[in-house]
C-alpha cells in the first residue's frame, strides 16, 4: 500500500488520520511541524503527503514548495481549516495535487489518496518507459572517435541548431539523432522520424507535410503531417539524400519560414520544429549530380556530425559484444552466454561493412547456435 505522510501542528489531526488511514492499510508517518516533515520526505519518501497550510515555523505554502524541489513526483494534498479562494488557487500553482477544507471528509479523503496514488504510479511507470527508452538508444563503446560524437552532442544539443548526420548503414546514426533530442530542451516533446528511402515520392510530401479531406482520390479524411507533429519536438528526417527534389522544395520552404501548408489546402500552418537529418550519401556529390538542392544541404548542415565505420573504432567490439550479449539473452529469457577472449579478437578483425547491425545479427546467431561459451570456431563458423 502507499506510504502517506501527516504534518500538521493539530495533535488531534495527526493522530485522528493516522489511526484512520493506518485500518484502511495504509503506512502511516506524522510530523507537528514543516521543518519535521521534510526530514520525514527526505528520509522515508512518501507517496502523498497532507500537509497543513498553517504551521509554526514554516509555513504550508513554503513546505510544498521544498517537497517540490526534493521530490516532484509525491502529490501533496495542502489542508486548511482557514482556507480561501486565493490560497488553493496558490497552492495548485504551486504544485499541490489538491486542496481540502477541514473539518476533513473521510470519503474525500480516501477518494483523493486514491487518484493521487494512481497518479504517482502512471509518473513512475512513464519514468521507468522512459529509462527503458533511453537505454536503447544509449551508445555504447569508449573509442576516442564515439568520445567525441558524444562531446559534440553535448555542445549541440542544447541550442535548436539544425545537425546532418553522416555515415555508412547501420553506424548508429539513428543512436545520435535521439541522444540530440534526449539532451536538448525539447526532450519532453516529439521525436518524429521519418525515413525518406522507405516512402513512395508520390507519398513523402502527405507524410511530411499532411492533406486535407478530398486532395487527391484516396485522402478520404484530414491527415496532420510529421513536420505537424513534430511541433515543440524534434523531426529526424533519415536518409535524407533520397527525398525527392520536389519535397526537398518544400522541406526548404519549411526550413526557412518555419510555416508548412497541407496538400489542398491554401492556408499556412505555423511549426516550430528542429530538424536533425541524416544519411549515407556524400551530399556534395549528389548536388553535382543534380539529385539534391544545394541550398537544402546547406540550411541543414549548421553542425555536421560524421558516426565512423565500425571498423575505423575496433576498440568498441569488446564493450558492443558484452552489451549484445546480455540484452539480446535477456530478451530470449535464456541464461546469459560468455564469450572467450580468443572469440572476441576474431570478431574485431572483420571489416563489417554492415557495422554495428551486422554486428548485433552476428552475436544474435552465435547466441543461438554457438557453444554454451562462445568460442573462435563457433564465430568462424557462423559468422
């Protein structure tokens, strides 16, 4: 059950919720004054907190506040026996999960704790999602070629600067794209991806920029586009070096007004959107060639960053290896595989040229055909 803290200056308060709360299952602590209950926060976390608005020492209002700053995740229920108007208002600004009059309503009280423990649990279940996420896209490997990509993501990412991602197939570019986005401003907000190479060109522009009902034969109802979604967030538009010239028209007039208009409509639609592009392509070459529009390539390449070759960063084998090891065993619910030195050395002479993807395929493979311990025969084998 969730732990509730009491602070309030009323002994009869205090221990009239304790007990009440303690028979409905709950684990109960109290505190008589502000600076007692945030030891009580720091120590013991509570998962709601009913604290009074009136208090010798510290104030209610203050002592939300301070909850807030220590853990913003546990709701705090202010109660007040003197209350307005003005001072819930206050306190909900402020951050409080809700505002309760005394003399205290035991069904209200019972009905609140209820959404506020709900509530704290949706936020830590969205925190752990997000760690999760956050993990798939973490880069590993501690080359001094992968320390720099990471130092530059840093310096990057905080500012709205458009980034051109370059490098061969399954480099991990994608992997950059969202470190971008996780370490910026806007990684509350959308990350839209969108990949040029896998989308009809008679289709890119419906998916980039959204239709209205009726444009063409199959619109058969409004659709928003990516650069629509994206707005607040990030758009990573990968493989960016086979979009069509006559989105890349678009794209560009997107970039550069920062507005975008559905197909069949006439009307603009303002976005606010930081664009991050990748590809495997030498864009110098493809402008020479006529494929792609030299103002688009320079509106996106602010900051160029380039993700190496696998084999130009071989020192990362060893940790990328240990990493696929333990994820994709745990993925298949089988005991984790060990793998021998003499193995690994095997697998950092190969060229990879599908990188890091080929990579995981091949340790995939050796997890299930491979010896218990992984061995330099089992890698010559299948690899």
């Amino acid at each position: 059950m969730a732990k509730i803290l009491v602070i309030d200056d009323e002994k009869s308060i205090r221990n009239s919720m304790k007990d009440i709360l303690s028979f409905e299952g709950y684990e109960v602590s109290i505190a008589e004054n502000g600076l007692e209950g945030l030891v009580a926060v720091k120590s013991n976390k509570p998962d709601v907190v009913f604290c009074d608005i009136k208090m010798p020492k510290m104030e209610g209002i203050e002592v939300l506040e301070r909850i807030k700053e220590i853990a913003p995740e546990i709701s705090v229920i202010m109660i007040s026996g003197h209350g307005t108007i003005d001072t819930a208002i206050e306190a909900i600004k402020k951050g409080a999960y809700d505002f309760i009059e005394k003399p205290l309503d035991l069904n209200r009280i019972l009905i609140t704790i209820k959404n506020a423990t709900d509530k704290s649990q949706l936020l830590q279940e969205q925190q752990t999602l997000k760690t999760k996420v956050s993990k798939k896209y973490e880069m590993i490997g501690s080359s001094s070629a992968l320390n720099h990509i990471r130092e530059m993501i840093a310096k990057v990412a905080i500012s709205d600067a458009r980034v051109l991602i370059t490098g061969p197939n399954g480099c991990g570019k994608e992997l950059v794209a969202h470190q971008l986005h996780e370490q910026s401003n806007r990684q509350d907000k959308a990350f839209i991806e969108v990949n040029c190479a896998a989308i009809p060109s008679e289709l890119i522009e419906s998916e980039l920029f959204g239709h209205e009902k009726g444009a063409f034969t199959s619109a058969i109802k409004q659709k928003k586009g990516k650069f629509e979604l994206a707005t607040g967030g990030t758009l990573f538009l990968d493989e960016i070096g086979d979009m069509s010239l006559e989105a890349q028209a678009k794209v560009l007039r997107a970039l550069q007004e920062n507005k975008i208009s559905r197909i069949g409509s006439d009307s603009d639609i303002n976005v606010d959107v930081r664009v991050i592009a990748a590809t495997n392509k030498n864009l110098k070459e493809e402008i020479k060639k006529g494929t792609f529009r030299e103002d688009l390539y320079h509106r996106l390449c602010v900051i160029i960053i380039e993700v190496p070759a696998l084999k130009d960063r071989p020192e990362d084998i060893t940790e990328l290896t240990e990493y696929f090891l333990d994820t994709i065993c745990a993925e298949m619910g089988i005991a984790r595989k060990q793998i021998t030195t003499e193995a690994i050395e095997m697998l950092k002479s190969y060229e990879w040229t599908g990188n890091i993807r080929e990579l995981r395929n091949v340790i995939e493979r050796l997890i299930i055909l491979g010896s218990p311990t992984i061995t330099a025969e089992d890698v010559n084998i299948y690899k």
